[in-house]
C-alpha cells in the first residue's frame, strides 16, 4: 500500500503542476505570421485572436480574398504553436507519469 500511497501523492502533484501550466498558458500570447509579415495574428493562450495585423500594402481593391486567406493561414500557425506549447507543459507537468499505461499521450 505504500507504493499506492506514493502514486497518488504524485498523481496530486502532477494535477496541480497541470493546472498552473494551464493558468500560465492562458496568460501566454503566441504570434504568427503569413506572406512574408505582411498579415501577424497574436493568439492568446484560449485560443482566442488578441491582435491581427494586416499591412496596408495588402489594402487594394480586389485584393479581399488574398487577405482572407492570409489571415488563415497566420491564425493556423498560431494555433500550431499554440497547441505545440500545450503539449509540452503538459508533457512537463506530467514527469515520469506520462509514460503511465492509461496516461494520455501529448505531443
């Protein structure tokens, strides 16, 4: 049973060392960019767009469906890193538990 005790302290640690990473990602802002920095999108750490910059060059009549696809391809990225840095917090939060039969995989 002592074995069994040591697990679930670990496994209470883990939790807690989870739910700070997930408070210290929320506060993170992850940017990327497409066309060379002409379109940036800042994402914060829900996940939610903070700032889109598009560069007045692209500001030209007919040129909407450009920016459109632009702008999804710098928020796809965002995402990317964003879901990159998840994983790894995760992953770190967890220690020698992740590797636990049962245990979600990350990353």
């Amino acid at each position: 049973m002592k074995d069994l005790g040591s697990l679930l302290k670990q496994a209470q640690a883990m939790q807690q060392k989870l739910q700070e990473a997930q408070a210290n990602l929320q506060a993170q802002e992850i940017e990327a960019a497409s066309g060379g920095g002409l379109v940036r999108i800042t994402l914060r750490g829900t996940g939610e767009i903070a700032r889109l910059n598009i560069d007045e060059s692209l500001i030209k009549p007919g040129e909407g469906e450009i920016i459109a696809d632009l702008v999804i391809a710098a928020f796809s990225d965002a995402k990317r890193k964003l879901d990159e840095a998840q994983a790894g917090l995760v992953r770190d939060a967890a220690g020698p538990l992740a590797n636990l039969p049962g245990m979600p995989k990350f990353g």
